[in-house]
C-alpha cells in the first residue's frame, strides 16, 4: 500500500486535535503498532499516518501469504474498522473545530482522498482474502477427493489380493490332497517293490542253493519287470504330481500378478494424484523440519559434549591410575620419587592454577576445555590409527602365513610328484631289468639244449648253470639280485677278473663263437600285453561262481533301491526327538579340533564315519563351514561361501552324506553373534559386508565401539569383528534363509550355536523354530565362582544364568553344561564332596535340567594347542565315566578319542550306557559324596563309583535286584549293572 500522512491542520483547536491524536494512537497501541509523531516544535502535531500505512499493509500482507488463519484475519478486518472510525472522528473533530476559524479546504480533501483510499484498499484486502479462502477450500477439496481415490484403490487392491489369496490356498489345499493321495498310493507301490525285492532275493539264495540256472534266471528277469513297473509307477506319480503342482501353481501366480499389476496400477495413479496436493503441504512444513534438524543438531552437540565429557573422565581416570604408578614406583627408586614427586607437585599446582582460573576466568576455562577435547579427539584418533594399523599387521601376518602355507602345499605337492615319478621310474627300471633276466634265462636254456646236444649230454653249457661261472660271477643271492635290479654299476676291476679267472679253472671251455653269436643277436622280449598280470587275469568260471556273482549284482541293486528310497524319503531318528533335547539318547563325538583346518579335513573324516557309527555314537559335531578370516572358521565372512579351510562345499556334502549313510545325525557350527565386513564404510572402518547378504552399518549393533554401527545396543561384545544387531527384521530374515539353505542344501540335521551370550535367547527360538532342527545346543559361556583361587560349591548363580538362557529359548535349544566341566575339574582331585549339592542333586544344570544339559570335559577352546582351561590328563577316564553315566547329553572331544588312545574305553562306557538305557532324563540317586568317594544310582540298571571308597552294591540292603560289575577300573571308576 502506498504511504499516506496527514498534515497538521492549521489554526484548529488544539484540544480537539489532540484528543483525536490520542485516541487514535491509542487505537493503534491496541493492535501493537505505533505512530510516528511530527516534530515537536509545531504548535499543532497532527497525527502521523504513515505508521497507520505500515500497519494496514503488514495486516493486509497477511491475506496475500499462503498460511492465513482465521484469527489473522479477525484482526486485520477488526484493525481496519477502528482506524476507519478513528479517522472520521478526527475529520468530524476537525470540522467541529473550524466553524469559528478558517478552515484549510485542502487539508480537508486531502484527508478526505485519503480516507476514501484506505476504504478502497480494504475492500480489496476483502477481495483477496475470499479469493485466498476459495482456493484454499478448492485445495482442501481436492486432497480430500485424492485421498478417497486412494483409500478405494488400496480397498479394492486389498479385496483382489485377498481374493486370490484365498483361491490359491483353495487350490493348494486341493493340490496338497491329491498329492497325499497320490503319494500313499506311492508308498504302497514302494512296500509292494521292497516285499518283491525281498521275495526275489530268497528265490534268488534257493536258486543258488539248488544250483538252478534256469530259475535264478527267471527269478532275475521277474525282479527286472517288478522293479522296472515299480520305477515306471513312481516316475508316472511323480510326473503327474510335479504337473498338477506346476500347472496350479502356475494358473495361481498369473492370477496373482494380474491382480497385483493392477492394485499396483491403481495405487500409483493415486499416488500421482495425491502427491501433488502433498508437495506443498510438505513445504510448508518445512520450517518445522528445520527446527527440528536444529534440535537434532543441537542434540547431536550435546551427545557430543557428553562424550567427550566421558573422555575427560576416562583421562582423568587414566591420570590417577598413572599416579597409582608413580607411587608404587616411588619404594623402588629415590631419584624416580624426587622426579615423581616433583610432577606430584607441578599436577597439584597445575590444578589450582586451572581451577582458580576457571573461576575468575571463564573464558579461559572455556579455551582449555576445548584444548583438552581436542587433545582427547587426538588421543582417540591415535587410538584408533594403531589399532588399524594392528589389525592391518595382523591381516598381513595371516596373509603371510596362508602364502606361506601354500608354497609349502605347492612344495609338498612338488615332492609328492617327484617321488612318484621315481618310483614309477624304479618299478620300470625294476621291470626292465626282470624281463632282461627272464630273456637271459630262455637264452641260457637254449644254451644248454645245444650244449647239450653237441656234447652228448656231457659238459657243455651244463657246468655254468649248475653252479659253475654263473656262481662265481654272481656270488650270493643278494648279489645277484641286486644285478638284476640295478645292472652292473661298474667295470669288474683287475683283481676281481684275476679271481673269476682263478674260479674258471677246471671249467670246460666256452663257445665263443656261437656265444657271441647270439649274444651279437637282438634280444626279443615280450610286450606289455604278453605278460602275465593278476589285475587282468580272468578267474575260470564255474556255475558256483555264476551264482555268486548273480547273487552279488542281485544285493547290490537292493542297496542302491533301498538307498533311492531313503534320499526320497525324509530322513528321521530313530526315536521321537525335539529340538532341545534330540531323542534324549543322543552320544555327540566333536569331530575336529583347533589344528583340523591344516589338512582336508573333510577327506578324512568322512571315511571314519562307520568306525564312528559302530562305536554307539549318535551325532558329530562338525566344524564352522563358511569361509572365515581365521581359518579356524570362528570369523565368518560371506555365509553362502562354504569353501573353506577345511575342504570344498562338495567335499563337505560328500561327508555329510557319508555320516548319514551310517546312521549318524550332523550338527552344523553356526557363527550368528558376528561377523567379518569385506569394506570399508564412509567412515574408514570395516562395517559393509559382502557377498549375498550385503549388509551395512545398520546391521551392526550401536553400541559396538570399534565398528560404527547403527543398530540397536547389544547384550555382550566379540570384540574380534562387528556384531549383528539382531533386534533388525532383515538381519533375522536372512539368518533364516540362509539356515534352513544348510539344512535343505547341505544335510545339517541340527545345530552348535557359538557365543549365544551376545544376543537374545528369544531370537534364537525364532531360528529353532524356522529350521526345525532335529537338535540344538548353544555356547552360554560364562566364568564360575572362585574364592582364594579355588572353585567356590556354590555354583548355584551359575547355572541360573545357563537356565535362564535356556528359557529365554523357550526350552527349545539345550546349552553346554559349563557348570559341571568346572566342579569336575576340582572335585577328581579326592574332592568328590562337591559333586551334591545342598538338596542331594548334581551341582551342575544336570541337577536342575538334565534334559537341556549337554555336558563335556574338553572342546577346541579348552584343550587342544590352545589349552585355556584343559581338563586334568590324568583324570580324563573318571571324567567320562562321570558323564557317560549320567543324565543330559555327553559329548566326547575328538583328541580324545583318536590321539589319546581312549577309544576303547570311552566305547565300553557308551555300550554300558545303551544297555541300562540311561539317557537324558534319568534320574540320579547319590549314595556318597566324601572325601574317598563318589557312589550314585543312575536309573533302574547301573550303579557307578569314583574313588577308593570301598563300597558294593551287593553289600547294601536298600538296593534290590542282582548286581554285577561289567566295568572295573580300579580306584579310578566300577560301575555295575542289574541282571
């Protein structure tokens, strides 16, 4: 609006003029505005309404900007009407006032012009203001008619998807019927097959019995026809199966992507039309976003404040820690007590300079806690630097043995294939000289056959064959052995010729002319194929040997069928098992240990599973499978690479098989707590991971301090490598895919879960639950209770915190009874006191939850080359005699079984077990706990001791039934068992 003032009228009444003056000020104080005075040296100062302009036009700016507001507007409509009514009463006052004066007509049009002016412009502010409210209420109008668009198309999406969703759960349900239908009638084709196999089989031993040729054959060409129909009826129910599927499978997804393309189609269309309208209500919101990015910032300062308050802390921590030092160092030393002294005192005076300068200077204080964060950020960054450039030492180091290794293998590989180039060369050269000498010895006979018939049977040849030249040029066996394997390595020297010629006298001549003529002569010696060899020398056949060989081919296509059904089948234990405790008679061999990664470990392992499987145990523990940054397997990287230290996926797959061709249940090692980044974030450090699962920073707990994550916090640290946040939806997700891929894909049938203690027990019932794994045990490790550096009785917190995590499971994973390993560990040591607790129970979880107790003496972490906490070599035997006898689940470590020569004994302890039917429920009755010994009660069948206690069972009247002893070790372990 344009500027406008009102000049003083002259020779006007004062008072009035005045009057007027003040009202209106007082009017426009009342709005919050002011007027400008004129200057003071008039006689008469009229009002200013220059001020008044500014005042209508910041109200009526109001109604051009785009946020107008009611109350905005009620107090530019209720401004207007009061200045309008305070300029007619100044022109009335000012009428009023010059009826006895003269008045200034041209003042008055002017003021007049002016008042008509201020209506126009209000009038026009009207104007925009209805024109603002109609666009606003057109605006509104149609974010209202975008959002009922949007809210139907999502409503109908939402009916189509739930419509074929039901209509494939139809059809799958109806798929799924036919398939049970389909697969009985398989199975019962299946039974039909193995009832023929087997019936052909005894045909087939009465045949051989009978010696029968004829109906061996018939019996054989009708087992090829059942087996033949059989095959034909599981590849028609498959094929029908398979169809069925795929083609309702396939009519499902295409209804489903039709109505999803469309529910999609209508939902952009809304979203396009909505998001127009939503554009400028996102602008003008922005201010607020502002303040709340400055409230972040300001948030983000103070958190930053805070820890750099901590790092002061920690520094001055770090300060009297140094003091501590000094102190101790003070008794050692007189000149390093004068220096430590003297830094004592300049620390004191520094800290009353700076303390009485922080409080009369506070700006100082200010300058030198800046100084002191930035000595801290330093310090940090130092920190920070060296422990990167330590841990890029040590991946140099690791990746300077693993070249060394290799060139070593590379070495090795050299040397294998040298030696068996020499010896194919030796077993050639042997061959060699063996067909020479065979060739000598047909020329010799025919020597002697021409001898022999030139000299009339007399002399001749004769002599040198039987012991004359020959014996004195070849002397001893040995000699002439070694000519005829390595030939002659030297000229005969002069005395040895002067001693053959001595030896040859007597001897009948030679013929030299008829001997160099054959010698003269090529020998011809036989080829490869005319010598006789036992690999391809063919066996004479004879009806016995037709039937065993028919009877052969016969078992042998019974193994492959009967194994065809097996794969096809899923594969089941024996008996009804869970999660958390297996079938309850699980026996667990940990099958590698620290150093298992320097060979193929999967080569061989694989062919012990049969001397494992016929030793009573149920279950190998295999190692870590994925490609890890330790070769140990316990620093996994990129999950979905199993190509590890220890063998190829393929090799891994080939022993899994072969454990489960002998009846053995395989649990694989999963790392979930951590896990190795392959780069580097924006902030420098290793926190983005690679491979299938590329996760980032937001897949790292927050409260990791080395690996800058922004997850949520966690529970407990591996310091070694990031830890997964897996509180994350998309971390669980993929933990599962990639779990149930190990199951499905490789053949675990259950799992060992490291470093549990890092998260969530309830986590890890999801990934139980998802995978069903036939069993599970999880590593809770956590330190006992020492007193005076010996192992408290009381344990009781300790396994409460093993409980807890077992709960925390829902009961679904058993755990590692660490509790019982440590009470052990003291109490073989004649301290068999400690094996009852105050209620008469096992002080181990074994006493509180056998079921979920899996106990053990030794693991790759305790024993083997790294040795932390290993179990006593000379009470390992009472040891598993302990926990072979006992309720829970015994694992037995690998070292034991194979290096420390136990094999034998540790087997008679499972056979003991498996015949009094103890398992992981039983319960246990103890007798004695002393000083001498241990005597307990396992079940209804076996009775074990430890000690030198002298106690039988056939002594005491409170145990029924006939014992007899089947294990005796002397002071070491007896165990007896009921007839």
């Amino acid at each position: 609006m344009g500027h406008f003032a009102v000049q003083s009228i002259a020779n006007t009444s004062s008072y009035s003029i005045s009057l007027s003056r003040i009202k209106i000020e007082a009017t426009l104080q009342h709005h919050g505005l002011s007027c400008i005075p004129l200057s003071s040296s008039k006689p008469y100062s009229g009002v200013s309404l220059r001020s008044l302009g500014y005042m209508q036009r910041s109200l009526f700016k109001g109604n051009r900007c785009e946020g107008n507001r009611a109350s905005k507007t009620a107090a530019v409509e209720e401004g207007g009407k009061n200045v309008e009514e305070a300029l007619n009463e100044l022109v009335k006052e000012a009428d009023e006032g010059l009826s006895d004066q003269k008045t200034d007509t041209d003042d008055v049009v002017a003021l007049r012009e002016a008042l008509a002016a201020a209506h126009d412009r209000i009038a026009s502010a009207e104007n925009e203001k209805a024109d603002a409210l109609k666009a606003l209420a057109q605006a509104e109008a149609k974010v209202q008619e975008y959002a009922d668009i949007v809210v139907k198309g999502t409503e109908s999406a939402l009916q189509e998807m739930q419509a074929a969703k039901e209509s494939f759960h139809m059809e799958l349900q109806h798929i799924l019927e036919q398939k049970l239908a389909v697969e009985s009638e398989l199975v019962l084709a299946k039974q039909d097959a193995l009832e023929l196999a087997v019936s052909v089989d005894k045909v087939a031993d009465y045949v051989i019995k009978e010696t029968t040729a004829h109906i061996a054959e018939d019996a054989m060409l009708k087992m090829a026809a059942a087996k033949t129909a059989a095959a034909e009826a599981a590849l028609t129910v498959e094929e029908r199966i398979k169809d069925a599927t795929l083609e309702a499978a396939n009519s499902m997804i295409e209804e489903t992507r039709d109505a999803i393309e469309k529910s999609f189609a209508a939902l952009e269309a809304a979203k396009d039309k909505a998001q127009k309208s939503e554009i400028a209500l996102f602008q003008k919101m922005q201010i607020l976003d502002d303040m709340v990015l400055k409230e972040a910032s300001a948030l983000g300062l103070q958190q930053a404040v805070s820890n750099l308050q901590r790092q002061l802390q920690a520094a001055e921590n770090e300060i009297q820690r140094l003091e501590t030092e000094v102190k101790a160092t003070l008794a050692r030393a007189e000149a390093a007590e004068a220096r430590a002294a003297a830094a004592d005192e300049s620390l004191k005076q520094f800290q009353e300079k700076a303390c009485q300068s922080a409080q009369e200077h506070e700006e100082s204080a200010r300058k030198a806690l800046e100084a002191l964060k930035n000595a801290g950020a330093a310090r940090l960054e130092a920190a920070r630097s060296a422990f990167k450039s330590d841990i890029e030492a040590l991946q140099t180091a690791l990746n300077t043995v693993h070249k060394a290794e290799k060139s070593q293998e590379k070495a090795y590989a050299r040397r294998y294939q040298a030696l068996e180039r020499a010896l194919a060369a030796s077993e050639a050269l042997s061959i060699t000289w063996k067909e020479r000498a065979l060739a000598v010895e047909k020329l010799l006979q025919r020597f002697r056959t021409e001898g022999s018939d030139a000299a009339g049977g007399n002399g001749g040849i004769e002599g040198v064959l039987t012991g004359g030249r020959m014996k004195a040029l070849l002397g001893n066996d040995s000699r002439k052995w070694d000519l005829l394997a390595n030939g002659p390595r030297r000229d005969t020297p002069e005395w040895m010729e002067r001693r053959i010629e001595v030896a040859l006298q007597g001897l009948p001549p030679r013929k030299h002319g008829q001997v160099q003529q054959e010698a003269d002569e090529k020998f011809l010696l036989p080829g490869i194929e005319d010598v006789w060899c036992i690999a391809t020398a063919k066996v004479k056949e004879d009806v016995y040997t037709q039937h065993a060989a028919e009877k052969e081919a016969i078992d042998e296509q019974r193994r492959v069928l009967e194994k065809t059904l097996s794969k096809r089948s899923a594969r089941r234990p024996l008996k009804a098992s869970e999660s958390g405790t297996g079938s309850g008679y699980e026996i667990v061999l940990q099958g590698f240990n620290w150093e298992s990664w320097r060979k193929k470990w999967y080569l061989e392992l694989g062919p012990k599973a049969a001397d494992i499987s016929s030793c009573g145990i149920t279950t190998i523990w295999f190692p870590p499978p994925t490609e890890s940054v330790s070769p140990q397997g316990y620093m996994p990287g990129d999950l979905y690479n199993l190509n590890s230290a220890y063998g190829t996926e393929d090799e891994l797959k080939n022993c899994v098989e072969e454990m489960h061709n002998h009846d053995l249940l395989v649990l694989g090692d999963v790392v979930l707590n951590h896990r190795c980044a392959q780069r580097k974030g924006p902030t420098g450090v290793w926190n983005v991971f690679g491979g299938k699962l590329a996760w980032g920073p937001e897949a790292i707990v927050r409260d990791d301090p080395n690996f800058h994550g922004r997850g949520n916090p966690s529970r407990d640290f591996f310091h070694a490598a990031p830890n997964i946040d897996h509180s994350q939806d998309f971390v669980r997700k993929d933990i599962v895919g990639w779990m149930k891929w190990l199951r499905t894909e490789i053949g675990f049938d259950g799992w060992r879960l490291d470093f549990v203690r890092g998260f969530w027990g309830g986590y890890v019932k999801e990934y139980i639950e998802a995978t069903a794994p036939v069993f599970a045990i999880g590593e809770y490790w956590d330190s006992l209770a020492y007193e005076g550096g010996n192992v408290c009785y009381n344990q009781d917190a300790h396994r409460q915190r093993i409980v807890n995590w077992v709960n925390a499971t829902g009961g679904t994973s058993s755990a590692f009874d660490v509790t019982t390993k440590g009470i052990l560990h003291a109490a073989l040591h004649n301290e068999y006191w400690r094996l009852i607790d105050p209620q008469g129970k096992p002080p181990g979880v074994m006493g509180w939850w056998p079921s979920r107790a899996v106990t053990f003496l030794e693991n790759h972490d305790t024993g083997s080359t790294q040795g932390h906490w290993p179990f006593p070599r000379d009470k390992l035997m009472q040891g598993y005699a302990y926990i072979l006898t006992h309720p829970g689940t015994p694992v037995i470590f690998y070292d034991h079984f194979y290096d420390f020569g136990l094999r034998d004994a540790i087997t008679e302890l499972i056979a003991v077990r498996r015949r009094t039917g103890v398992h992981c429920r039983s319960t246990v009755k103890i007798y004695h706990a002393t000083n001498q010994g241990y005597v307990a009660q396992i079940g209804e069948n076996l009775v074990m001791k430890l000690g030198h206690l002298d106690w039988n069972p056939s002594k005491q009247n409170n145990l029924e039934g006939n014992w007899q002893r089947c294990l005796d070790s002397g002071a070491d372990y007896q165990i007896w068992e009921r007839n």
